[in-house]
C-alpha cells in the first residue's frame, strides 16, 4: 500500500476514533498495544482499525460495545494474523463461581464502607456469603436468558423481546433480594459480623481469587464482562 493511501487511512481512522464511546476507545487502545506486542506491521495494524472502526462507529448507536462486536482483544488480534484461538466455553459452575466471588468482594467492601457515611450495620458473615452466592446463580440466569445472544457470533434472533427481557430480569432481581433480605433476619449470634479489617481482607480475598480463577480457566466472559 502506497504511503499516502496509508497516511488516508490514519487520518481516518483517528477521526473515527474520536466518535467512539470511553468503553469502546479503550478497547481499540487495548487493541493497538497487542497488535504492537505480536509483531503486526504497521500497515496490518492500521488496516485493521480501518475496516473495524466504521463498523464499530455505526453499531455502537444501539449500545453493542467492540468487545461484543469482535470478541476479547486476544480473540481479535488472532482473528487479524488468522492464528485460530482455543476459547473456553465457559459452564454454569464456573460463572456461579466467577459471579459469586465478585459479588461477596462488592458486598462485603460495601458493608464496610456505607456504615462510614450512612445510619446503617455492617452485613454479617452468612449474609454475605447468601447474598453473593444467590446472586451469582441469579446472574447466571440473567446471562443464559438474555445476555449470551449478545456474544459474537450468537444467534440475535433467540434474545428475548424487551418486554420479555424486563420480565426475566424482575424475576432474576427479586429472588436474589429475597434470599439476601431474608438472611438479614438469622439471629445474630450465627450471622456475625466481622471486624472491618477482616472483612475487608476477605473482600481482597475474594477478588484475587477469582483473578486468579479466571486467568486459570481462560474466563473472558461473564455477567460482568459483556
């Protein structure tokens, strides 16, 4: 390709950069850096961000983020050198897990926290572990109804309608407040509440063990990573 066609599409490219979402800029950030790291040329990294970024631009408008458009950073830079990549199908076990531990580490940093700025009690230990557990089965189920059709390569044409969706989500949000509500009422003296500082360790706990998990089990999706 001839320099100036090049230097056309750069001036293209960061053109379109600049309408792209904070979320998606990232991605293309994310994106440019591993494409650097697996030794692309310069006019393979640019031609791929200019038959992306158009595409990305447009679809964005109806909220599809790059990362459902074309996958994880990794699976995309394979995708552009054409090296097949082994991408885990990740089981429900697996996400509960994923979902859980995210969870526990969110609601245990907030239980210690809010009591700082709010008239409220820290959560003891059982309504946690209830709460997070509950939850990451209730997101799991969110994700299997609604949200795996939002996966590249998915067949759209099974995601429920909006009305639909609304429904499978009320239900998902009320189990998992009735079971972490309902575990605010075991007595005391079996749901304890831990000192800040341990709790807090089992928060950073958590969250590393489920960086870990995930790195382990080559996880790169979830509820909370679509």
């Amino acid at each position: 390709m001839e320099a100036q066609e090049l230097r056309a599409l750069i001036e293209q490219n960061l053109k379109l950069e600049e309408q792209l979402t904070k979320k998606n800029q990232q991605y293309i950030f994310d994106l440019r850096k591993a494409m650097s790291n697996a030794n692309l040329s310069e006019e393979k990294q640019i031609t791929a961000l200019a038959e992306m970024l158009p595409q990305l631009v447009e679809t964005q408008k109806s909220g599809q983020t790059a990362r459902q458009l074309f996958g994880t950073v990794t699976e995309r830079v394979a995708a552009i050198t054409h090296e097949p990549v082994e991408v885990k199908e990740v089981g429900m076990k697996e996400m509960v897990i994923d979902n859980s531990l995210l969870l526990f580490a969110l609601l245990a940093l907030m239980s210690v926290v809010m009591p700082m700025f709010l008239n409220g009690q820290p959560q003891g230990i059982l309504s946690l572990i209830i709460g997070s557990i509950s939850g990451g089965f209730a997101f799991y189920y969110l994700y299997d109804k609604i949200y795996q059709y939002d996966r590249p390569g998915a067949d759209r044409s099974q995601k429920p309608s909006a009305l639909k969706t609304l429904g499978i989500s009320l239900v998902g949000m009320l189990g998992w407040s009735l079971f972490f509500i309902g575990s605010m009422f075991i007595p005391a003296n079996i749901n304890v509440v831990l000192q800040p500082v341990y709790t807090l360790i089992l928060a950073v706990g958590a969250y590393l063990v489920r960086r870990y998990l995930r790195k382990k089990n080559n996880i790169g999706t979830s509820m909370f990573t679509r």
